[in-house]
C-alpha cells in the first residue's frame, strides 16, 4: 500500500505536487471510485487514472537492440543514450530504469532496461555466471589456435591480474566469430582479440542468459515478465 501521491510520482507520471492537484480534481479512483485525498493509501492494482490502468505499477524489464552510438548512461556528458529510446513516462520512473551491465557506445546489440535494482545486481553477480553471447567481425582473418586459447582459462588481459575465466570461441568466416562468455569486464571481447592482435571492427551482442535478439529491429525493444530470469538465479 502506498501513498497516491507518491505511487504516481515514483510512476513517472508527474510530479508529487502535481499528483496532489490530479487527485484533488477527480481523475484517480481507487476500486472504482474516486479518491480525493492524495495521502491515502491504495495498492497499485486497484489504482486507475482518467479510466485507465496504472502503467507497469509492479516494475518494467525490457530486452532492447542497442544501436551503435548510444550511450548506456544517464549522465548526459556522455551524450545521446538508450533510454532516450523509451516513453517520457518510463524515463521518470524512480528508481530509475537502468541498464543490467553496459555495451559501449560502438557495441549493439541485446540490452536489458530494468528498474528493478535487486534484478540489476542478482544478474550482474560474477556467482551467477550468465552466459552471453557476442558476435565480433574482425580486422584480420582468425587463426584455429585462438578457440582452445579462449577456452583454456589462462589468457592474461593487459593490467590484470587474474586470467579470463573459459570462454567458448566460435569462428563462423574467417573474419568472424561467436564469443560465449560469463564474467564481464571492462571491453572484455575487444581486449580479448587485441590481446593476440586482432581488432574488433564490430561487435553485436546476440545472447543474455537464454534470451535472444532474434530479428529485433535496432533501436526497439520488447517486454519481458519480469521473473523471466528465475530459471538462471
């Protein structure tokens, strides 16, 4: 139960000052009826505005295809970013909707949007080990020898001091390959590659957990349940 007031604040859907004056005009009923005291208290679902349902009262957790040049920060001195992609309503939800990890601005690919921050650090746990599958064109053409070198545990990025944990390397063309892996560290596949000198060109993240971008048109996203990673925790 929570306070009207409040409840549409935290939604995204004005301000607490201005939830005070909706309520007071008559547009929020609770249980069918309206409720013109914006400190009483009432359960989500049975709270409606102007006829309508609240909008994602229990949370929001969305797969989106990142396109390359958005940022996956909400501090604006790192210029456009992917929540600009969304409805000005989810982008004033408190707690914030926020990324679960990061691609940089020159990686695309599958991203999870949530404001759900226990759902944030349950996926980001190094303990939990989800799985996540890049796809890398690269600058030269690839030799057999990197697949067991990823796989064997013992490559050294520079500055670091622990070896990348085993990571399962697939070369699709020459130029191409497929990268499983369940850690994530700082531009981890482009460090991986430029570690036996070979840039990353361009990097698409295909794969988290057991979600797939599919044919997911960049720039849009699709809604997932939000105990849709239960089977991974």
């Amino acid at each position: 139960m929570r306070r009207l007031d409040q409840l549409l604040a935290n939604l995204g859907y004005c301000s607490r000052r201005e939830a005070r004056a909706w309520i007071q005009a008559g547009r929020v009923t609770v249980r069918g009826k309206v409720e013109d005291d914006f400190g009483a208290k009432a359960g989500p679902a049975d709270v409606q505005v102007d006829g309508a349902p609240l909008d994602h009262p229990t949370g929001l957790l969305l797969l989106l295809h990142k396109p390359v040049g958005l940022a996956c920060s909400h501090d604006a001195r790192e210029g456009p970013n992917v929540y600009g992609l969304l409805p000005p309503r989810w982008r004033e939800r408190n707690p914030p909707v926020t990324s679960i990890g990061r691609l940089d601005k020159d990686t695309s690919g599958l991203l999870l949007l949530t404001d759900q921050s226990e759902l944030v650090h349950r996926l980001t746990s190094p303990r939990h080990k989800v799985p996540k599958v890049y796809r890398a064109t690269v600058g030269a053409d690839l030799p057999a020898e990197l697949i067991p070198l990823f796989a064997s545990g013992t490559l050294l990025l520079k500055d670091e001091k622990a070896p990348c944990a085993p990571a399962d390397l697939k070369i699709i063309s020459p130029r191409e390959a497929e990268l499983t892996l369940t850690e994530g560290r700082y531009h981890q596949v482009r460090r991986m590659f430029a570690s036996q000198g070979h840039e990353v060109l361009a990097l698409l993240r295909a794969k988290f957990g057991h979600f797939e971008l599919g044919d997911l048109p960049a720039g849009r996203w699709r809604e997932l349940p939000l105990d849709a990673f239960n089977s991974n925790s």
